[in-house]
C-alpha cells in the first residue's frame, strides 16, 4: 500500500477509490496517480484495494477498508507520523465517511487523534436511489440495508476530523445534491465540516486533475497537511 519512502513522522494519505463498489477498471493500481503531487511535497500515500461486488458484499467491502485503515494506523504510530488524512472519491468517499459511523470501535479512543481530515470527493451519502438502478444489479441492495449503509442516516462520530465535502459544479445533480445536504448533516451534528463547490470540474476530472499542484483541490488538501505540521 504505501508508495512513498520519508522521514518517519511524515504525514499520511489514506485514498480509497471509487468505481460504485463493482468497476474493475477503476482499482488501487490505476489510482497511484493521486499520490505524485503528495510525493512531491514529502507526504506519504497509502492507495487502498478491495474486492469488488458482486463477488463479495458491501458488507465485506467495509471489513476490507477498515482493515487497512487500521494497518495504516499501526504503521503511522510504529513511524510516528505527524497525521493520517482520509481521503475517497464516488464510492471511496461513502467509505471514509462509514468509518466514523463507528470510529472510536474500529481505531480506539487513544488514536483518534491521530486523524486529521476527511476530504470526501463527488461522494455517495444516500444508497437508497440505486435501488432501481443497474448497478444493484451487482450491489444487491435491499430497502433496508440501503439505509443501513447510508452515511445520511449514521450518527457521525465526534472527534476533532475536519471535513471537506468537495464536489464539481459539472457533476449530476445528484451528486451536487447529496453533497450539499451530507454537508447540513454533518453540522447539524455538530461536526466541522466545510463545502466546497469546484468550478468547471465533473465527477471524473475531479481526481484526475490531483496530478497538478495548482489544482484548487490539490491546494487545499496541502494548506490543510501543511498547517498542522
């Protein structure tokens, strides 16, 4: 998982990618791009796989990413790490926010600390619309665990993670909207949480354009690195 090689307390980049839990194309090996600007600037990445539906359930995805989040974290400690910043994009991001569904269970109260941002790109909040889609198909979604799975009805764990719910302006209003009431909830919950809009990017170009360094996205996610080192 990890692609970079620094001082030990370098900070850390958790990505998991998207592709709805299913699409083969989008995998671990074709998301190493995100981490070349990170590299650059001596931060460390860890780009996270799992298996796909419909070969396991969403249910498995979830076990999967929690493991490595907690491999990550047991590295981050043995290293020293300054922080562990999260970061998913479609499904990925719907992975990152299901940790802190139950956050203080799967990395321990004494660890938390240890994460310092969330950055969930173009994600998915509420699973209940695919229900009629062709994607579960794959999913195999029922009513109930839909709403199981939805971070927009998870109770968000408190902790001192910022979050960024980012999304382009050229992306579905789907997306658009789900991102824009995820950001309500997650006040109303108390939990610090900022919107971010980009201008003139969809939901694929979104990640694609993390290779260039003047990207807006790509600047906020090194302010928010950079500041806490």
């Amino acid at each position: 998982m990890e692609f970079t090689h620094f001082i030990s307390d370098s900070p850390i980049i958790f990505f998991i990618h998207g592709g709805y839990w299913q699409e083969e194309i989008i995998g671990r090996n074709n998301s190493s791009f995100v981490s070349e600007v990170f590299y650059k600037k001596g931060i460390k990445s860890f780009i996270i796989g799992y298996e796909l539906c419909p070969t396991v359930q969403l249910d498995d995805i979830i076990q999967q990413t929690e493991k490595a989040l907690r491999v990550c974290l047991e590295y981050a400690k043995n290293k020293k790490s300054s922080g562990i910043y999260l970061m998913g994009h479609s499904a990925g991001a719907h992975l990152v926010v299901h940790f802190f569904s139950r956050f203080r269970e799967i990395v321990g109260d004494e660890d938390v600390q240890l994460f310092k941002a969330a950055f969930l790109i173009g994600g998915v909040y509420d699973l209940s619309p695919l229900l009629l889609t062709s994607y579960n198909k794959a999913l195999k979604l029922t009513t109930d665990s839909a709403k199981k799975f939805s971070p927009m009805e998870q109770v968000i764990t408190k902790s001192d993670v910022e979050f960024f719910v980012i999304v382009g302006e050229n992306d579905s209003p789907a997306f658009i909207s789900q991102s824009e009431e995820f950001d309500k909830k997650l006040k109303l919950q108390d939990v610090t949480s900022k919107l971010v809009i980009l201008k003139n990017i969809d939901h694929f170009n979104i990640v694609e354009k993390l290779t260039e360094e003047e990207f807006p996205l790509t600047e906020l996610i090194l302010k928010i690195v950079m500041k806490n080192e």
